[in-house]
C-alpha cells in the first residue's frame, strides 16, 4: 500500500520522505505522520527485507525522495544498499522500560526479539523488574518465525519487538507489544526533516556544478572514496562511448583502466600532481588528476582531459594576443627616472613635439632608452589610443623585412599567405611607426620607405593599388645618419625627410645626478624578496658608487641595469665587511674600464670619427669604416668591446665595419 502525503509550500522547501515500513509501523505512526503533513512531502511505503531495496532504487533513479525514514531490519536493509541518507526509528531506553512494565502486567514470562545483535542492557532489567525474560535476535525473515517459536516453546506469553515479531507472535498465538513509542517516531521525523533539507541543498548545488561540468570543453569524471563514478560529463562519455548509458556508480578503473584514480585515493601526499599525456579514443589527451577533499579527509578524486590539439590552438592564439600587446606603448614620461638637468631638458623637449603631428628622429647611443621616449611621445600624443608598431630594422632579415614592413596580397610570392597580408606599417594605421636602428634599413627599401612618407599610402607586394594610411613616423638611431648619407649608405632626402624634429637622448655619463638612484632602484627591484640585509645593501652601495660615477657606461642604462643584476645575485653571498675582490672577479668589465682614459671625450684616434665626440673632430678628415674600426683596435690593444665603446657603436656593426673592406 502506497500513500502520498503533500502539501505545497511557497515560502520554504518540504524534504521529502519516504516512510518504509511494515504495515503496523504505518498504522500506528499515522496520527504523527498528519501531524508533519504541512511540514515535509511524505510517502508511506509498506515494504520489508526482500521488497525494500527494489521500491528503494525506482525512487532514486526518479530523483523523488530526499531521504528515507525506517526502522530495524528495514533502516539496516536501506543504509547498506542505497546512496540516499537513511535515518532509523531508534527504540530508546525509555520506550523499551515502558514496554516492559505493560508486558508485566499480562505475564512475567516475557520475551524480547531485535533485529542484528541483542540488548546487553536488558539482563540488568530482568532483575530489577521482577522478570523471567528471555531475549533473541535474528537476521532474516526465516530466522524472526524460528525465534518466535522457541519463545512459545518456552512457554513465554508475551513478545516486545518490531512490527513484524507483533505480527508474527500474533499469528502464533501469544501477545505482543510494539516497542516503539510515538515520541520515538517523532524524534526520527525531526531528524528527517533536517537531513531531506540539506540532502536538498547538496542535491541543488550538485545539479548546479554538474550543469557547469556539462558545459566545459573539456572532459571530466570524478569519482568516490571507491573509485565508484559520481559525476562525468557529456565529453567525457563520448571519450569513453557511453553518450547514452549512466554508468554512475560503476568502478571508473573497470570502465577504463587508463583514467584509473586508485593512485590518488590511495597514495596522494598533498604535492601537486604533474600532467601527463595519454592516448584514447585515437586522439592524444593531456591529463590533470586531483584529490577531492571534506573536512581535511579524501573523499573523491577527479581527472580532467585536455585535448592536446585545443592546447596547442589556444597557445597559438595567446601567442597572437601577446603580439598584439606588443603594438601598445606601455611607457609615459612618468616612468623616465632620472633628476638630471640634462634630462628633463630632453622630456620636456619631448613633450613639447608629442603635440605635433610631425615625424621624428631619436639620436642616442645604444642603451639611452630611445623606444622608451617613442613610446611616451606615443602616449603624450592624440594617437594613444592607437597602435604603436615598433620595427627594428637591424633585426629583420633583408629577404624578409620587405613583405614585413609592407605586406603582400594573395600569390605575391611562393609561400605568401593565402589571402595576403597586412604589414607593420599598414598595422600602424591611425598610430605611430617606430623604426628602431633605421640606419641600418637597406638602401632599396629606404626609397620605399620614403615614398610612404611623402604620399601616406602603403602598396603591398603583388599589388599596384595604394592603401592609404594616416601614422606618424618615428625613427631612431646610435648611428651618425649625417655620416652615413656623406657614404652614401642612407639616403640624403630620407634624412631630411625624417629629421623634421631631431631629439638627442644624453647617455648615462652626461647624467651623473641619475646614475645612482637608477642603479639602485634597479638592484632593488631584482633583489630577492626575502632578502633583508640592509647592512649589506648600504655598504655595496657605498662601495660602488665612486665607480659608477667614474665608469663611462659605453653601454648606457642597459648596461647600468645588467651589472645591477649581477650585484644583485652576489648580495646573498656577501658578509659584512665585504670583499672587494668578489666585486672584482664579478664585474671584471666594470672595473677594467678604468684602465682607459678618464674622459672618453678625450681620446683622439687618427682619422676616425667618434660618435661621441663628433664635435671635437672632423669627419672629412676620415676615411672608411673599416680604417675607423682598424684604427680603434689598434687604440684599443685588440680588444673588440673597448673598440666598439671608443667608436660608440655595437660589437655587431664594428664586426660588419671590418668585413666592409671585402665587400
């Protein structure tokens, strides 16, 4: 017999209970059970042992019960085969005192019969009340009909137990009394409701996370403390081949030995698990498993498969993003450090030509932070929020920095993009160009060049048609472009082209003021963390700083910043009072250039042309590049680094100087 008790609530959720019981357990809760009616959705079953488990499973599979209210055989039945919380009618030792003090008054021959294991306490009770009482347990249906015989053998007249020893001892002939009380019922039916409403609450939020798990790309399982599938969603079953079964509940190392989680349930250390890669369904997968944990105890585990090919596309898409972000001018003046006179002349000339629209040209040594000042002009000017496309021209390939700079349409050449390519400079529409090392840009592409910036069109390679495009050009160069046009390796109408407004970055010897604070703010920004010996940190700033300000920093603030670096990783090996021979055997290069004249502004070298000090000596004077580099080297004892600093340029372009005789 099936009852449905249910009344609707607006404001608060009713649990619902399923009531399995015998029949006279039904019966005579029934006047409690009204009592809840408005409380809790509740559904009376009459079931025992055989019958309990199926009438169980077909109300969870249907997701109709929240938790399941019985007692004895029925509640021990219920805890062993379902998932669902399970809460028992519990004979208290009030309601079993009770019982016996009615049996007494039919007989003193009494008999007790519970289900699993026997009361100890009863013994204790057989004294005190007076009794002759006998007590069996049973297991099995077969075994509750066989201990209701021995009791009538025994001549036992009345039998306490559940509902189904009442009906047995009954149909044998004898009396029999209910042990449980109605306060019992009710206490069980509080409980209950407390249970169904978290059940509930777990239910939702399980249902929420599984609507999430349904939507990731990714494939997921998890499982129990068993390895026993809890959750997995709609890719991992396609993985798998089991789109249309429900296989929770089935043991996840059984369903795929390669996905198998027994290693985390049973052996995780708290540590993080690496990734690993696997093959399944023909495709290859990269693996992430983890622990699942409640109040500190594992109680679940979860792995989670990542398509390698979506990796590999998602990475190339960052890669795509991040260059992107490389068309964006993240420096502003602001972040110029440096209190020198010389310096603030420069930002404010700076400033003042970011509010023109006209193209310009950075001179500065290497290291002076020439893209630093572009990118502030960038973002001082009304382009800001536009690109800024930097370009060095010394880095690209001359093969390729053509169809770089100014993109190709479809079938331009082999190889070329189906459906063309936009360039770098057709990218900067709207912006600002940055053209880094431009004297180093060949000659035929400077004519190319040159036209862009008379007419403010691109034409791509493979194609005739102009595209205009509004940028503001800004170049830079270590290089002496004056002398350069005089070889005719840049063009004349290039430069002047370029040089509409010239703005000359000081290098870090003519900024003396700034030397120190930009040293140590970069040894504070690569020094470690925990790192907090300020003792140490006052000393080697009180040792060097002589040095830094004598030293005649051929390689600028990028120079100034790697040696920074280098202190930086000594300082946690260094003890106070320091030795200044580990400063040496470190920095070498730093301190051997004091070996050199004191002012490189000094230094004469026979017909060659200094950057530094172009205007101490004159360029007609010289001849070719390679006699200028000969000649530093000479000056130089042979040492290439201190050639190149003498003439103020690159190792790489005193290297190409020399190689110029040949060519």
């Amino acid at each position: 017999m099936t009852t449905m008790q249910n009344i609707n609530s607006k404001n608060k959720y009713m649990p619902r209970i399923c009531f399995m019981s015998h029949h006279l357990l039904r019966t005579f809760s029934k006047p409690i059970l009204e009592e809840y009616a408005f409380r809790a959705q509740i559904e009376t079953l009459d079931a025992s042992f055989d019958q309990v488990l199926g009438l169980a499973n077909e109300r969870v599979k249907n997701a109709n019960v929240d938790v399941f209210l019985s007692a004895g055989s029925n509640a021990s039945i219920l805890r062993d085969g379902v998932q669902t919380p399970v809460v028992s009618i519990d004979v208290s030792g009030y309601d079993l005192m009770k019982a016996l003090i009615k049996a007494k008054e039919i007989s003193p021959n009494v008999g007790v019969i519970t289900y699993g294991d026997a009361i100890p306490s009863l013994d204790d009770l057989k004294s005190l009340l007076l009794l002759n009482l006998t007590q069996y347990h049973y297991k099995t249906p077969q075994e509750a009909q066989l201990c209701i015989q021995k009791l009538k053998d025994k001549g036992v007249e009345v039998v306490l137990g559940s509902s189904i020893i009442v009906e047995l001892a009954q149909k044998a002939g004898m009396q029999a009394i209910l042990t449980y009380s109605l306060q019992s019922i009710r206490t069980a039916l509080d409980q209950a409701l407390e249970v169904g409403r978290i059940a509930h609450l777990e239910h939702t939020r399980f249902d929420q996370l599984n609507s999430v798990l349904q939507t990731l790309p990714d494939a997921v399982v998890a499982v129990n403390n068993q390895e026993k599938i809890i959750a997995i969603n709609h890719a991992m079953k396609k993985i798998l081949s089991v789109e249309n079964q429900d296989i929770r509940g089935t043991n996840l190392s059984e369903v795929q030995p390669e996905l198998s989680l027994k290693d985390v349930l049973q052996n995780y250390t708290g540590d993080e698990i690496p990734s690993s890669v696997l093959q399944l369904d023909h495709r290859d997968w990269v693996s992430h498993k983890a622990a699942i944990f409640e109040n500190g105890q594992i109680v679940g585990a979860a792995i989670t498969l990542h398509d390698a090919g979506t990796i590999y596309t998602s990475d190339t898409k960052l890669r795509m993003f991040e260059r992107k972000r490389q068309f964006t001018a993240r420096h502003h003046f602001g972040t110029i450090q440096g209190n020198s006179s010389a310096l603030k002349n420069t930002i404010n000339k700076a400033k003042r030509y970011s509010k023109s629209e006209f193209d310009i040209l950075i001179m500065g040594e290497s290291g002076t932070g020439k893209e630093l000042f572009a990118q502030a002009i960038h973002n001082e000017s009304h382009r800001a929020n536009h690109p800024f496309i930097a370009i060095n021209c010394a880095a690209f390939p001359e093969t390729l920095i053509e169809s770089e700079l100014f993109g190709h349409d479809d079938g331009a050449f082999t190889g070329s993009k189906r459906g063309g390519r936009r360039g770098l400079i057709e990218s900067a529409h709207k912006g600002t160009l940055f053209l880094d090392e431009i004297g180093d840009m060949p000659l035929s592409l400077q004519t190319r060049l040159l036209r862009v910036l008379q007419e403010r069109a691109i034409t791509r390679l493979g194609s005739n048609t102009p595209i205009p495009i509004d940028i503001r050009v800004i170049a830079a160069t270590h290089q002496p472009l004056k002398d350069l046009v005089s070889l005719k390796s840049f063009r004349q109408d290039l430069y002047y082209r370029l040089n509409t407004l010239e703005l000359k970055l000081p290098p870090l010897r003519e900024r003396k003021n700034d030397i120190s604070l930009l040293f140590d703010n970069f040894l504070k920004l690569n020094i470690a963390k925990n790192f907090k010996n300020h003792a140490i940190l006052d000393e080697i700033q009180h040792l060097l700083s002589h040095h830094l300000n004598q030293y005649l920093w051929p390689g600028n603030i990028r120079e100034l910043e790697s040696i920074a670096k280098r202190v930086a990783i000594l300082l946690p090996t260094l003890t106070v009072p320091i030795d200044e021979k580990l400063l040496y055997e470190e920095l070498p290069d730093f301190f051997a250039m004091h070996s050199l004249p004191n002012n490189i502004n000094s230094v004469r070298l026979p017909q060659i042309k200094n950057p530094h000090i172009s205007e101490k000596v004159a360029f007609e004077n010289l001849t070719s590049h390679f006699d200028q580099a000969t000649a530093a080297l000479k000056m130089a004892s042979g040492n290439h680094f201190q050639a190149a600093t003498l003439l103020g340029i690159s190792r790489t372009t005193l290297w190409r100087w020399l190689k110029s005789k040949k060519s």
